[in-house]
C-alpha cells in the first residue's frame, strides 16, 4: 500500500542491514516457495490470465498513486487491492508473486539502488503472502458476510505487515522513535486503507460475476486519482507556504498558527526554544553550506520528538504534548550532542520550556517564559535544558524583564566573547569560568539569585571590549610597548560603551570597574573600597584568580594552593578582602565548577 520512504531508509548503512537483510531473506523464502508450488503443481489456464491481469493492473497502480499529503514522497498506492484480490480468487501463491513482480518492476524502472530494490520488494512480497495466508484460513468465502471478512482480513494483514516493516527501517535509519513512525504511518494511511479495502470488496463481487465487469471500476479509480491529485497540488502548496525550505520544519507561521491551537484546545502542553550553542562558529570557520548540514541535522532530531518548527536562523521551537517535556527534551540535547553532522567540532544546543497553563495562558506570555528559560540554560553553560522558574530567570526588575530584547540581546553577545575565548587568546573557556567562578562567589557572600544572575551576564561580557584589541597584541607572548598596553586597558571602557548603547546600565558600569583596585590607585575614577560595584570586585578576583590558574600565551598556569596564597597576599590593597575569603571558601569545596579544591 505505501513505499517505504524516504529513500534514505533503505540505503546501504550498517545501522539499517540488521532490518533489511532478514526481511530482504524472508522475502526470498516466501518468494522462492511459491514459485516451487506452481512449477511442481501447474495451476490452470485462467490461473494465469486472472494473475496476469491482476499483476498488470497492480503494477499500473504502484506506478501512479495517489498523492496525499503527509503520507510518503510516492503517496498511496492502491495496488494492494489488486493483490488481496489475487489472494481470494486464486491464493498466496499468485498474491506473493504478484506483489514481488508488481514492486520489483517499479523499482528496476525507477533505477534504484540494488539494497532498496530488494528490500522494498521483499517487502511486498510478504505484505501480500499474509494477505493469502489469512485469506486461507477463512471457511466461508461464498457467503456475503464470510466474503466481506475475508477481504477485510487479508487487506489488514497486508496493510499491518507493510506498515510495519517501513516503519521499522525508518526509524533504525533515522533518530525518530519506532513508536512514533508508527503512529504517524497509521494517522496518514488509516483513512486510504479503509478505502483500499472497499476497493478490495467491490473488484472481488464484480470479478466472481464477470470479469469484465471489473473493468467498469477503472472510470471512478480514474476520476478520484485525477480529483486527488489537484487537491494535493492546493495543499502541498498551502504546505510548502507553512514550510522552512532547509529543515523541512513548520515556518514561524505555522508556529503561530499551531500554538494557537493547542492554547484553545486548552490541554496542558509544552513550548520549547532551542538554540544551537556557537553555531556562528561553525559558519565562519567551516562555510555556511555546513552550517546548514548542521542546521538540518539538529532540525532532525527535532522533528522526531515532537511538532518543530524554525523560528528564524538557527531557533528553533518545539511543542510538545506529552506529560513529561523536560525528559523529551533532553532526549533532543543528548542526540544532537551525540551526532556528528560532518564538522569536526561538537554540536550542542541549550533548550528552555515553559508548560500551558502553568506558567502562561497566552502565546505572548508562553514565549517570553520560553525565551527566558532558554537564556538561563545558556548562561549555565550551554548544552543543557532549563524549565522556566520566575526565581531562577527573572531579574531585578529594576533593569529589565528577562524575556525582553535587551537581554536578549546581551546575551547574544556572550557568543561573539566565546569565540575569543574559543581561538584560545584568553585561554579556552576563560569568560564562562570567570562566570562560574564569579556566581560561587556572589552565593558564598549572600547575594540574591537575581544578583547572581546579572553578575553571571557580566562576568561572562567582562572581555567584550577585547573584540576591538589586534590578535596580535592579545596573543603576544613577550612585554607589550606603551601603545599596546594602552589598547588593552582601554577594554573596559570599549566593553561599557557597546553595553550602555544597548541599555544594560548596570552592567556596562560593573564590566567599566572591573579592574579597580581596593586601595584606589590608578584607577582613573578614583573609586576605591565599598565605592567600587561589589560585582566589579567579585569578578576581579574571579579573572585575577582564573587567569593565574590556567596557561596564558607569556606564562605557565599556577597551581590553585599558590594563587590563593597570591591572593590572599594581596588583599586589603589589590582585592577585596571578603570576595578573597569569599573565593578561598569556594574553592575548598570540592564541588565548585571548573576549579580543583584547595588544601
């Protein structure tokens, strides 16, 4: 009844040749013994013209079907008809070998690869030897009831068996569940099925009359093919209007249309953002054309756990249904993590969800809740999954709603710092350790999870003026000239202009401060003390101390017992005195991110 598609199923990979190569065998069995009967017990002459009239209509039938939307690339064949037919009137036998012929000569005409040949014919094959088999075990095919069940029976037998066999080599191909392949090939093929059979039915009553009665179903089977095909030319191109061109996923129409729906449905459900962790990394390093492999590969894994969609550059959402998102989501996380889309680097992505209607009843609240719990599952590090939480994700209120442009666009930033970070001028990962290291210390000295998260967003933009210093400068391993060291202290003040163009008040003034002495000297606004931003003095002492404890491009990394010394040497001039103590107590903790506990 259905090819199996898509094509990619059935091509020659190790992870598909434990499906295809039993089915592709037992195929060959059942093929092989039907042949035997009829060449050691020839069956009539009508046999044979029943048969070859059969065969040829089937193999018209499976070479233009009929396209549905939402089915395979082929659409629906009603070819099965023909072959449950062959199994009533004749038995297995003829139904065997006409639905290996019928596919086989469909395949070779089309030119496919010799793995998808046999697999696809095996296929039918078997599909259609169930269909004799269950037709032969029926007592009573004379009778009007007992002929009904025995075709409604043998085309349920095919329907199940080929439903079955494309389903499970799709989903060993590709990441989708087998459960889900299976539920989304029976919504799509149910209503064709019932419509098959019938066809079943009728050709079968009009076959045991006169034959060439059957001929007189050709103008209907016509007209509804013809009917069919220009229904699905408006709805495929309905389709490819709601469609994003490179991921095959919903386009941000059909995201507002479908969220819509479920919000007026009024049954809980979850919306997931995802984003890919330094995807502007992959297309500046390795071309936009991988970028885009990448971009489709992840939409993969997206489509296979629930309804995805592409927002816009590499967002993508996801809606989900079931009563447990953030295992769903994590499923997401863990599969893109473990796939290679053919660029050397790893790919991740961070997700954030917010649940309806818990945390929103509209689709304005339900994204900024989304949006929030995606920026917060980003600031932890990337690559992990964030439920929206009001006391974890919004911020003082003061500065601006978490799920507002601002931030986000903020946040964004930390990705252009990351590739710094990345070309390892300031050592690899420097600015998310500082981050880290900096949220310890603001908990170990009491501050507010809305505090916390703000100096996190600070820590982690504390280099962004770097961006404007020469490579070159950055990575020299030897003393730096006047006019160098004079483009380097000047960072904080470049990283404090782009922040404040954006609105982020309180933190361009933290990232200006972020080398302020607690005696005052030398700092050009002359804060000293308590005057100078706690935050400012958190990641100072955070950089200061993760800069000693990791190799630079002019000197070696210092152990973590003697940096604490080092610090603890020079507070009360160079640092704070409670953030060292503060820093001394976390790292003795063993479970402090990123840092050894001390002794």
């Amino acid at each position: 009844m259905t090819e199996p598609q898509p094509a990619s199923a059935v091509t020659p990979r190790p992870s598909v040749l434990p499906v295809v190569v039993p089915v592709a065998l037992a195929g060959a069995v059942v093929a092989v013994g039907a042949i035997w009967t009829l060449v050691t017990a020839p069956p009539s002459l009508g046999f044979w013209l029943g048969s070859a009239a059969l065969l040829l209509a089937a193999t018209v039938a499976e070479a233009f079907p009929v396209p549905l939307v939402g089915v395979s690339q082929g659409g629906i064949s009603i070819a099965a008809s023909f072959l449950v037919d062959a199994a009533v009137l004749s038995d297995w036998r003829a139904a065997t070998i006409l639905g290996l012929l019928s596919r086989l000569t469909l395949e070779i005409a089309g030119r496919r690869p010799p793995e998808r040949l046999i697999y696809n014919s095996a296929v039918y094959a078997l599909a259609a030897a169930a269909a004799g088999g269950v037709v032969a075990l029926a007592d009573d095919v004379e009778s009007a009831g007992g002929l009904a069940a025995s075709v409604c029976l043998g085309a349920l037998a095919f329907y199940v068996v080929n439903l079955v066999l494309v389903a499970v080599v799709i989903a060993r191909a590709s990441p989708a569940r087998i459960d889900r392949v299976l539920f989304e090939g029976a919504r799509w093929t149910a209503v064709p099925f019932a419509i098959m059979a019938s066809i079943s039915l009728m050709l079968e009553v009009l076959w045991t009359r006169f034959p060439a009665f059957a001929l007189a179903l050709g103008g209907p089977l016509v007209a509804v093919a013809l009917y069919q095909r220009s229904v699905h030319r408006s709805l495929e191109a309905m389709r490819l209007a709601m469609t994003d061109p490179l991921t095959n996923l919903g386009n941000h129409r059909a995201f507002d249309e479908r969220l819509e729906e479920l919000i007026e449905a009024g049954r809980p459900f979850a919306l997931c953002l995802l984003d890919l962790d330094s995807f502007k990394q992959v297309n500046d390093r390795h071309g936009h054309q991988a970028g885009d492999a990448v971009l489709a590969g992840v939409a993969a894994h997206v489509a296979a756990a629930g309804d995805g969609y592409r927002l816009g550059g590499d967002e993508l959402a996801l809606l989900l249904t079931g009563d447990d998102p953030a295992t769903a989501a994590q499923a997401v996380c863990d599969a893109v993590e473990a796939s290679d889309f053919g660029v050397p680097s790893r790919t991740s992505v961070s997700i954030g969800y917010a649940r309806f209607p818990a945390d929103g009843t509209d689709d304005d609240r339900l994204i900024a809740c989304a949006d929030a719990a995606l920026y917060h599952a980003k600031r932890l590090g990337k690559n992990r999954v964030s439920a929206y939480e009001v006391r974890l994700v919004e911020p003082d209120p003061g500065f601006a709603s978490h799920g507002s442009s601002r931030i986000r666009a903020l946040w964004q930033l930390t990705e252009i710092v990351d590739a710094v970070d990345a070309d390892e001028i300031s050592g690899s990962g420097h600015s998310q350790r500082v981050a880290e290291l900096s949220v310890e210390i603001g908990r170990e000295l009491g501050a507010t999870e809305a505090d916390v998260e703000l100096i996190r967003l600070a820590a982690r933009l504390h280099d962004l003026g770097k961006l404007t210093v020469p490579v070159e400068i950055l990575a020299k391993s030897g003393a730096l000239a006047d006019v160098e060291w004079r483009a380097v202290r000047e960072h904080p003040e470049i990283g404090r202009r782009i922040l404040l163009s954006l609105g982020a008040g309180p933190v361009a003034d933290w990232v200006l401060h972020q080398e302020a002495r607690w005696d005052g000297v030398g700092h050009p606004a002359g804060l000293a003390g308590d005057e100078i931003p706690l935050a400012s003095r958190i990641i100072y002492v955070a950089n200061a101390f993760d800069a000693m404890t990791h190799d630079r491009p002019y000197r070696s990394a210092t152990s973590v017992p003697l940096a604490l010394r080092e610090m603890e040497r020079n507070a009360g001039t160079q640092f704070d005195p409670l953030v060292v103590a503060a820093l001394v107590a976390v790292c003795r903790r063993e479970d402090t991110p990123g840092v050894a506990a001390a002794g």
